[in-house]
C-alpha cells in the first residue's frame, strides 16, 4: 500500500480472478479486506436459464479447491 492508500493487485493475480478495471467493492472481512467487482444485477438468459453474467474467469475444480483453502487459513 502506498502512502496514499491505494493498493496494486499483481496482474498475474488479476488475470487468475478474472479482475478488470472498473469500480470495485471494498469490505471489512475480519482482519482482511475482501475486494470484488461491481457488476450490474442483470441477469442474463442463455440456452433458456438465468444466469449471472461471469467476471470472465476460468473456475476449475482445484481453483475452487484453492479458494476454499485459502478462506480456512
């Protein structure tokens, strides 16, 4: 963090969560802080379901897996 408290997200991060540029959420989550991008609440039809327009991320298994074991930490 730098003196006037913004925050740089590493780009290979970025790029694994499907982070863009735009406006972002920012809440108190513990002693972290969860950050997570603002998306309109359209939802989208597609094949005939509802669904929740994606951040353009790839969620596998042991990514899941991941994000799991690192919200038990």
């Amino acid at each position: 963090m730098d003196k006037a408290g913004r925050l740089v997200v590493p780009k290979a991060l970025r790029d694994r969560i499907g982070l863009h540029s735009g406006e972002v959420e920012i809440t108190a989550d513990g002693a972290s802080l969860r950050v997570e991008p603002v998306f309109d609440d359209v939802l989208v039809e597609k094949d005939g379901h509802l669904v929740i327009p994606t951040s353009h991320a790839t969620i596998t298994e042991e990514f899941v897996r991941e994000l799991r074991d690192a919200d038990q930490k």
